[in-house]
C-alpha cells in the first residue's frame, strides 16, 4: 500500500463486516487513523483486529438509526483525538424475505428500512458535517443500483432508501461545497457480503444476478476499497455531487 492516506483520520459505519470492514481496514493499510463503528462493538472490534489495541484504529458502538448513538460515537472519535477528515456512511440494511413489491409490503418493514437506511444516513452526514465544518473533509456514501434503476422491483423499501441516500448526496454535496466538504456516492454492485446471504445462498437466485452482470462476476468487498480510497484522498479534490459506479457494469443494462 502506497500511504495515501498518511495523516488522515476517518469513520466508517457498517465497520463490523462486508464492505464496510474492508474499506476501514484498507483506509489503515494506507496510513489513516480509522473509527470503526458498527452497531456492536464486537462487530467493530473484530473489524479493527489487532489494531485495535493501537493508536491507529478505534472501535464505537453506534445504532445509526438512533441520532443519540450517533452522536456518542462522533464524540468519542473527538475524545479519542479523531479530526475526523473522511466518513464513510455505509451501514445499512436489506430485509431479504420481508420487502416485497408495494402491494405487499408491509409498513413496519418500509418502516425499518427507512429509519435504517435513509434516516440513519442523514444522521452520519448532519454530524459528519457538523464535525468537518472548521476545516472541510470527504464524506462517502454507499448507494445501490437499486436507487438508479429498476434492479429492486421486489425491494421497494430498500429501492426507495437508496434513490433517497442519492439524492440526499447530492443536496448535502451543493449546500457544503464553499466549506470544502465533498460528498460523493459510490454505488456497488451486487456484492457478496452477510448482507446478502439469502441470494449468495441460493443457486437459482444467484446466478440470476450474475448473468445481469456484464463482467460475469459477483463483486467482492475489495472491489470497493480503491474507489473509496481515492474519494477520501487529495486526488479526488474537484469530485463532489459524483456518483461512482463499481458494478461490472450492472447498470449500463
């Protein structure tokens, strides 16, 4: 690894495992001081490893659905000395079984994926930037090809969460810009990770994915690291109100 983010302290949410665990981890091979949130802290712990006991990683416990965890786990990143220059808002859920199509659906699923995905969302951006303002930073959001295009037919609450966090992005990227804050959305493909065992797990489901997949492949967490690494550095400096799409080229179907 190349330190590219020599001097930087980030957050990520959704750190205890899948994408979230790999961008925190790869943010710490190239040199940045990382928080590692989750909503366990053995989740996190286990994200940050062994460096967990060092200077460089730091583990918090934050339900981001619950603006007084949120804002508890910002806090403890400012005790901790975390000049927070990067956050990740990655944590999310995907209610396999229970989200269905509109007519099916029922409100206590739509409403536990919106308090999760899209409510929880706007929390990480308003206290990201309430912690970036002084001295401006990246703020990263993890988006869905279900938020671009019709990929979620079956996941309404999901799909809806999504096409929400891309727009919040972009409102949050124009109203912040003076300040130097950038925010960018960064938008994988199916990507095999915990979240989505129900489909990895099943044969039929899971090639159906694939084959709308141009490059022929699952992605893998890994997939998503470069992306987010080259948003939370100097190098992405004129990017702001972006979406980067990492989806073997999902979407151009």
């Amino acid at each position: 690894m190349g330190g590219r983010l020599a001097g930087r302290s980030a957050l990520v949410t959704g750190a205890g495992s899948g994408i979230g665990r790999s961008v925190a981890q790869r943010f710490l091979a190239e040199g940045a001081r990382v928080v590692l949130a989750a909503g366990v802290l053995a989740s996190a712990r286990a994200g940050a490893g062994r460096r967990a006991a060092g200077s460089d990683a730091l583990a918090v416990e934050m339900d981001i659905a619950d603006e007084a965890a949120v804002e508890a786990g910002f806090a403890a990143a400012a005790a901790a000395g975390y000049d927070l220059d990067v956050v990740v808002a990655n944590a999310g859920v995907q209610l396999f079984g229970r989200d269905a199509r509109v007519a099916d659906l029922d409100l206590a699923v739509w409403q536990r994926t919106i308090d999760v995905n899209l409510t929880g969302t706007f929390l990480t951006l308003k206290h990201a930037v309430r912690a970036m303002r002084a001295r401006g930073g990246s703020v990263i959001v993890t988006g869905s090809p279900t938020g671009l295009n019709g990929e979620g037919r079956d996941f309404t609450a999901y799909s809806s969460s999504k096409a929400g966090i891309h727009g919040m992005a972009r409102a949050v990227a124009a109203a912040y810009a003076a300040e130097g804050i950038r925010v960018n959305t960064v938008v994988p493909g199916y990507t095999e990770t915990p979240l989505v065992t129900a489909i990895s797990e099943d044969t039929e489901d899971r090639a159906a994915i694939v084959s709308r997949i141009p490059l022929g492949r699952p992605g893998r967490p890994q997939d998503v690291e470069g992306i987010m690494v080259y948003l939370a550095s100097d190098e992405a400096g004129f990017a702001t109100g972006a979406i980067f799409r990492v989806d073997g080229g999902m979407t151009t179907l």
